[in-house]
C-alpha cells in the first residue's frame, strides 16, 4: 500500500506541473463582452506550446519578447493579456477585441473545504460499494460550490484514478475483479475519453459554460433516469424470483452468437464476442470525459450484456476508471482545466470512503447493489433535472422569474445532498446488519 500512495503522489505532483490551477493564465475559455463570440486557448500536446481555437479554427501562438501573437491568412493578430482586469485583448488592423475569461478557479473557505472533503468521504462509500457513483454526485456538488463545468469534470477525473485504484486493488484481493475483461473494457474506454474531451471542448468553445452545463445536466437526466430505471426494475425482478442473480436474456442471447473473436472471462463466468464488449467500453469513456459518469454505462453494460453479476461488474468497473481517469487526467491537465486543490480535498475523503465501501460489497447481497444504484441514479437525475430551467433561462432560450430561478438552484442542490445521505445511509446500514 505505501509502494501505491508514493506511485499516486508522483502522478499528481506530475499533472499538477502539466498545467491546472497555477498554471499558463491564457489557457482556458474565453468570451465576448456580448456573449456572442467565444474561443479557447489550450496546450499543445506535442511541441508543449499554446494553440488558439477561434472560429473553428486553430492557430499556433508565437511568443517574441513577452508577446504572444499569430497569423491568419489576412491579418496579424497580436494577443495580450491585460493586468490590470484580467482580460484577454486580440489586437489587429488598430482594433481591440476584449474577451473575459469563461473559466475561473474558485476561492476555498473553510466551509467549502469541509463540504468537499465530506462529499468526497460519500462519493467513495458509494464508489466503492457499487463500482461507479461517485464521479456523478461529485461534479454537481463542485459545481454547486460555482466551479465551472469543465473544471469540474477535469479535476473529478484527475481524482477518480487513484480512488478507483485503490478500490481495484481492494476488491481484486477478494477475487471480484475480471482483469480479462478490465482490460478489454480499458481500451476501447481510453479511445473514448479522448473523443468525448474533444466533444465538450467543441461544446464549451461554441456555447460557453452554460452551454457545457446545460449538455451535462441533459445528459445525467436522459443516462440515470433510463438505466437507474432500469437497473430498479432487474433488482426486484431478481427479488421476486428467489433472490437469486440470474444471467440477462439479452446475454444469454449474445453469447449463442459465434462472432470471432470470442473470450473466455473466468471471473465473470461469461463467454462473448469482443465486439459486444468494445462498445461498452467506448460509451463508458466517452460519458466519463464529457459528463464524469462513465461507469453507469459500464457497470449495467457489464451486467446486462456481457452476463458479469453485478459483484464482479462493480469491481471490474473500478479498474475501467482507473485507465480512464488517468489518460482523462493528463490530457485535461494539459490543457490547464484541473483544479488540483479540489482534486486534493475530495480525494482525501475519498481514499477512505472507498475502501470502506469496497469492504462492504462482502458482507450484502449483490442485488441490494442494484438497489442503491438505482436509488442513487434517479435522485441525481431529478437534482439535474430541476436545474435545467436555470440553465436555459441564463441562456435567454426561456423567460423565469429571478426568485423561481434561484429557488430551482437551491432546491437542485437539497436534492442532491438527499442523494448523498440517502445512498450513504443505506450502504452503511446494510453493512451494519450484516456484520451482526
């Protein structure tokens, strides 16, 4: 354990150098002062430089004694960053474009840091007990702290990896984890991140954060409300007859299907084709990049297609992020989006919230883990839900009320912290009774 908290501290201290909090001010999103124009600045991966996204367009920046500038096919654009306000000036032909920067790093407080480390406590309880969960609880209560978007799922992410590897690492030692299909997941889940971080780059460059929330909050209610649903409906299916796990129908079906190559996964008692599982895993990265919920897609997926019980799906899940949240990282870390003080907090409850919840998955039915899953799903999904008229007030696409939009916001956060104590409270009530 000590070889893995050292490994962990050097991969943070590493994305902490890469960018993030502290790093170039440049980097980030940026809009007019009329809301209609917006573009990013980002790291360039390869030659370690800034590159300038305007238009649909990108554009290297040069740097010449403390200046930085760059050339389109009509015009010399020079780029300075003003310190007196913060704000970004393009400069060409004598005209002076401002821009005000969409990303910003919040102030902590004492209260913030101790909400943090709390959510953070429960998002590992919940992780480790069901193998996802608390990457979707803890970037809506960032963004409740007023942490934007993209920083928010960036520095979930970059936190994720090292919580996810600890619970692997745990619940691996009690046999539950198919390294097999882990790993087929993994890669075709890394391909994914990276698409998806394309994704919301492009969204929050043509719409702003609003526009990256909004997408975000859509997605959580369209994602947990079907496969929380869903994943309701099959735990007391299973309680109805006996109480025993049984395969799907539909995995069942799949594995009569010869197509080549098919695996052997020892663990999960399953024979599949690849290509049934390589969608999974794509989706479970995609989600995870553009909305840090990855693993709802994962789990049920490993469950309902590949015929893994929900024990083992869980666990495997864990190994899923970890791969994830690391390539996740260091591509968000790039481009300067991480928040490596909230990364912090969050994991230090977290690391020891997860092993409590993985401990648990010993002592409970593997359906009462579809039950909190699906408990867990829908409060969020109606949290998000609330919260969408907000969004598309701000957006000026509806007419509300200032007091009904506050209200909503307020009321999207009760929710919220509902879901919280609701899923804590029921895994450690379920391991309380067990243990007697």
């Amino acid at each position: 354990m000590k070889k893995l908290l050292i490994f962990l501290l050097i991969i943070f201290f590493a994305l902490n150098a890469f960018g993030g909090k502290g790093g170039n001010p440049l980097v980030g999103q940026w809009g007019s002062s009329d809301g209609k124009d917006y573009l990013a600045i980002v790291m360039d991966d390869e030659n370690q430089g800034l590159v300038i996204e305007k238009d649909g367009f990108k554009h290297r920046l040069t740097k010449e004694n403390e200046i930085y500038s760059f050339k389109n096919k009509t015009e010399y654009v020079q780029v300075d960053l003003n310190p007196s306000n913060g704000n970004l000036e393009l400069i060409s032909n004598n005209k002076k474009i401002i821009y005000k920067k969409i990303i910003q790093f919040i102030e902590l407080n004492l209260l913030n840091i101790s909400f943090l480390l709390i959510m953070g406590l429960i998002g590992g309880l919940v992780s480790g007990f069901i193998g996802s969960g608390g990457a979707f609880v803890l970037t809506p209560g960032m963004m409740s702290l007023g942490v934007d978007g993209l920083v928010a799922i960036a520095s979930n992410m970059c936190h994720k990896f090292p919580k996810a590897l600890v619970g692997a690492f745990k619940r691996y030692k009690y046999g539950q984890v198919d390294l097999k299909l882990g790993l087929i997941m993994a890669s075709s889940a890394v391909l994914g991140v990276l698409v998806g971080i394309e994704v919301q780059q492009k969204i929050n460059t043509t719409y702003g954060n609003l526009g990256s929330d909004l997408y975000v909050s859509l997605a959580y209610v369209i994602v947990l409300t079907t496969i929380g649903g869903y994943v309701f409906y099959d735990a007391f299916r299973t309680q109805n007859s006996g109480g025993i796990e049984k395969k799907s129908k539909l995995s069942l079906v799949l594995k009569k299907i010869n197509l080549p190559p098919q695996v052997k996964l020892k663990v999960a008692d399953s024979i599949i084709s690849i290509w049934f599982i390589i969608p999974i895993g794509f989706l479970t990265g995609m989600l995870a990049a553009t909305i840090a919920v990855g693993g709802f897609i994962g789990v049920p997926g490993m469950i309902f297609v590949v015929g893994a019980s929900s024990l083992v799906a869980s666990a495997t899940e864990l190994f899923v992020a970890f791969s994830m949240g690391l390539i996740g990282s260091i591509k968000w870390g790039m481009m300067g989006l991480i928040d490596i003080r909230l990364t912090v907090i969050i994991l230090a409850g977290s690391l020891f919230g997860v092993q409590i919840g993985a401990y648990g998955t010993t002592f409970v039915n593997q359906n009462y883990i579809k039950k909190v899953m699906g408990t867990i799903m829908l409060l969020v999904a109606l949290s998000r839900g609330i919260i969408i008229p907000s969004y598309l007030s701000e957006l000026n696409l509806i007419s509300i009320n200032d007091n009904i939009n506050a209200f909503l916001k307020d009321l999207s956060f009760v929710v919220m912290c509902i879901a919280l104590g609701t899923g804590a409270f029921m895994i450690t009530k379920s391991m309380w009774r067990a243990r007697k």
